[in-house]
C-alpha cells in the first residue's frame, strides 16, 4: 500500500481520489451531499484566504482502496485539521483508514496542529451510530456534537408568510452589494459566534469584507450560486437578519440551505421566517425542479429545526463531529 497526496491541479490524479470519495458518499447516504467533482478539484486546487484542502490516497498498484480530505483552517480553528475517510466498501477492515488516520496525524504534528477532527455524516437518524462512528471511538476521537440532516423536496407549497412590520426585505445573488457588505460581514462574524456547535474546539471567524469577496470569487470559480435575502431594520439601517441557499449545475437535484442568522438585538421578532420564505421563492423559481434542499442543525437548535418542519422539512439522518488532541 502505497501513500499518494493528491489536489486538485492534477486531474486525473483527483478524479480517481473523487471517484473513492464520492463513490462512498453514495454508498453510505440516501442523498449523497457535497461538492460535486469540479467544484471539489477547483477547491483543492490553490490555498484560499481561509482553507487549504488536501487529499490522500491508498494506493495498490491501479486501485485506490481509501482516501483522505484534509481541510487545513488558515483562519479560525487554526490549531485543528478537518479529516474525513473514505474507504471503498470492499476494502474495508483491513486497516486502511488506520493509515489514512496515521499520516492525517503525522502531517497535523509537523504542521504545529494539537486537534484532528472528523464528521461522521451517515449516522442513523436517531443514534446517530454508523461505521464511521465506531471507527472514531475505536481510534481515541471524542464525541463533540451532533447535527440533524433534514430535507426538503421543491416546490414546497404553502410557504408561511410573514412579513414583519418596521423591516424591508433586500434580495442578492452572488455578490453583496457593497452598500451591505460591511454589515454583512459583521453578521457572518455574528453567525460563526452563535452557531451552536456543542463541545467543539471552535475559534469563531472574524469575517472582513476582504474575506466574504475572497469567498464569493471562490464561490463564483466553483460554478456554484447562491440566492440571499436579508432583513433591513427600516428605522436603523440596520441589517437584522440573512438566510442564504444554493447549489451548483454540476448537481442541480441538490440544493444547500446555508446559514441563517438574527442580529442578537433582532431577535424573537419572526425575521427567520421572514427572510427564508421569500429566499426560498425565489431559489424555487430560479432552478430546474426536482430538487432537494439540505440542512443541518443542532438539535439544541431547536427553533431553527421548527422553523424547518414548518416549511416542510423531514429528518434524515444525524451527523456527528469528534475529535482526537495530539
Ligand atoms: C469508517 C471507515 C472509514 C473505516 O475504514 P476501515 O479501513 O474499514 O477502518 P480500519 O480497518 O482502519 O478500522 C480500524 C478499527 O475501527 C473499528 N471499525 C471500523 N469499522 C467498523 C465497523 N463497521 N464496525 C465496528 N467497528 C469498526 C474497528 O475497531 C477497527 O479495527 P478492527 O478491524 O481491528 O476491529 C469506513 O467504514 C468508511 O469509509 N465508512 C463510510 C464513510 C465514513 O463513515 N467515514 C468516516 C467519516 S470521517
């Protein structure tokens, strides 16, 4: 078995890593999210203001047996590597990941990094238990949070209203005006701070515009789009809330409900509601249909999750995030 470290600059190279990636993603999951393959080469093809990504592969000869996607924070959690294995189902138990897992760690080490991280995105429902789990407790990960996955299939019919008085709905595709960016960055920062994320080892980003221009760009070079509304306090100016939703053409049956946030001094007013139904109106009036629309929550999150069932979601899986200190 044979070590190779792959990114997105040689292609056939990263195809054959995808291929293990992707292959097990739609072996493990009823709906097989994440970036699609010339999203996901582009991404891992140059270091980004925030993220490098870097993948590796065991290799026998002419067949991939196991892969690896490191995600190195260059901002926030810079003392952490995302990892997440894949193994090609008959391969499996034979130590593969445990060696994917071994040079994870020693690359982490010599990088200065004290936490490897892992999600587990194919537990149950309910347990959230899966092969991915046992693997973690078997390897010293510990348990730190847990993420419902929901779905929604479009057109949802239906879709409450709620507008709320003294706010005025402000709508943008893939670039933030530059009159909002300012604010907009704020509520991101805002966002990273609130997040519910359990135990987790989580330094909270400070989004600047540079960075939410670096992300768009990067967005744009993906092929991917997203569809933003916002809340703008009419008194203040102030932008209260956002919600933002979108996918790329490379899958267009999967759509990703991404953040949502109310400005702390906005709350208990309505605005999430008040800013998904209409993103949501205008994301199922712009894409090819079927589709399904993702998300994940905290299930202390509960008004998020609520928010979600009365719009016509429905549960479909549990994630988990562990960790391992070096
Ligand atoms: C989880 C996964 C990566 C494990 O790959 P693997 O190459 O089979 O793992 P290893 O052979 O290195 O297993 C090491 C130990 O983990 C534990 N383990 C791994 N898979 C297990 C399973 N299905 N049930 C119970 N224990 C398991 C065992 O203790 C195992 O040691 P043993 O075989 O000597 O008993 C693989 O099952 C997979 O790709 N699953 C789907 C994707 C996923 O869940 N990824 C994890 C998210 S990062």
């Amino acid at each position: 078995m044979e070590i190779v470290v792959v990114d997105g600059r040689d292609s056939e190279r990263f195809r054959r890593f995808y291929e293990v990636k992707f292959g097990v993603r739609r072996e493990e999951l009823e709906f097989p999210v994440g970036m699609g393959a010339e999203e996901a080469r582009v991404f891992m093809a140059r270091e980004h203001a925030d993220v490098r990504a870097e993948g590796l592969g065991v290799v026998d000869g002419d067949t991939w047996l196991g892969v690896a996607w490191l995600d190195w924070w260059l901002v926030g959690n810079t003392d952490t590597v995302d990892v997440e294995l894949a193994v090609a189902p008959e391969y499996r138990r034979r130590g593969v990941a445990s060696r994917l897992l071994e040079v994870a760690v020693e690359r982490a080490r010599d990088a200065g990094r004290r936490i490897v991280s892992g999600t587990n995105m194919a537990g149950d429902p309910v347990t959230g238990e899966g092969p991915g789990t046992a693997f973690a407790a078997a390897r010293g990960f510990v348990k730190k949070h847990a993420e419902l996955h929901q779905v929604a299939e479009l057109p949802l019919a239906d879709l409450p209203e709620q507008d709320v008085d003294g706010y005025e709905i402000v709508q943008w595709r893939e670039h933030a005006p530059d009159e909002w960016l300012g604010q907009f960055a704020e509520l991101l920062s805002g966002m990273s701070e609130d997040v519910p994320t359990g135990d987790r080892t989580d330094e909270p980003v400070q989004w600047t515009p540079e960075l939410v221009r670096d992300a768009e760009a990067r967005r744009v070079a993906q092929g991917r789009f997203v569809y933003t509304t916002v809340a703008v306090h009419t008194a203040s100016g102030e932008l209260a809330a956002y919600t933002q939703m979108g996918g790329t053409p490379e899958t267009p049956e999967r759509l990703n409900q991404y953040d949502t946030y109310v400005r702390r001094s906005h709350r208990g007013n309505g605005l999430g509601i008040a800013v998904k139904t209409p993103n949501l109106r205008a994301l199922q009036s712009g894409v090819a249909r079927p589709a399904v629309l993702h998300t994940w929550n905290a299930p202390e999150n509960a008004p998020m999750i609520a928010v979600n069932t009365k719009l016509g979601f429905r549960p479909v899986a549990q994630r988990t995030m562990w960790e391992r200190n070096l």
